[in-house]
C-alpha cells in the first residue's frame, strides 16, 4: 500500500499534464488556423465588430452576423423553405455552411479548454495523491524499524 497511493498520484499527475499540453496545442491550432483565414467580424455585428477572427468570441459573433445577413437577403427564409430555383437557396446555403464551420470551430475551442480544466484537476489530484503517500511510506518504514 505504501507505494500505490504515490504511484497513483504520479500517474494521475502524468495524465493531467498532458491533458493540459493537449488542450493547450488544440487550442493553438484552431486559433491559428481561423487566423490564417484572414477574417474580420462585420462592422454590423452585435459585438466585437471589426475584431479580427481568431478566438471563441470573434467566431461566434461573425456567426451570428453571417446568420442576419442570410435571414435578411432571404427574408427569413431558411435553405429548406426556399423553392429549389430560387437563386437565394444559394446564399443561404453558404451561410448555412460558414456558420456551421464557425460554430465547429467555437465548440472546437470549448473542448481545449475543458481539456486543460481537466488536466489541471488531474495534475493537482496526482500531487495530492503523491503528498498523502508520504505520510503512509514514513508511517510504514517506522513500524518496520520497531
């Protein structure tokens, strides 16, 4: 028993730091590959226009502006509704699939951080795990000493 709880705790510790390393680069990579893009919020939007679309906050906002500027060039219609001639099934299409990758990318950065959230629970339970094996292992070599 006395080296299971420290064994535990360092493999729970192992396991925390990379959840946080893997989260961390997940969240990098998304970050830099919307930035590439070279998108920037409309000037129209609720919040955050003009800022450049590079995080969970700009993603979801140029989503949103993406959807009313469909609605309005539609009137409300969505894909489904409009008559399969209709050159604005087109539009709406598109934003359709804009929107659905922006909301990919948002949900994207959701599951780094929550990954790295994890992690750091993990890292911070592994060292308790390894800090209350201490006092067992002390306990232990000095029964065995008596």
């Amino acid at each position: 028993m006395m080296g299971t709880t420290r064994t535990m705790g360092m493999v729970v510790a192992v396991l925390g730091v990379l959840m946080v390393v893997a989260g961390a680069v997940t969240y990098y990579l998304v970050h830099d590959e919307l930035a590439s893009e070279n998108i920037t919020v409309a000037e129209d939007a609720d919040f955050l226009a003009g800022d450049a679309v590079d995080g969970p906050f700009s993603a979801y906002a140029e989503a949103q502006i993406i959807g009313k500027h469909a609605e309005e060039s539609t009137g409300g219609l969505t894909y489904a509704e409009l008559d399969r001639e209709d050159p604005l099934r087109d539009v709406a299409m598109n934003a359709s699939f804009l929107r659905a990758s922006l909301f990919t990318s948002v949900v994207a950065f959701g599951v780094a951080a929550m990954a790295m959230g994890v992690g750091l629970a993990f890292l911070l339970t592994g060292v308790g795990l390894m800090a209350a094996g201490r006092p067992v292992v002390a306990a232990d070599r000095a029964r065995a000493t008596v």
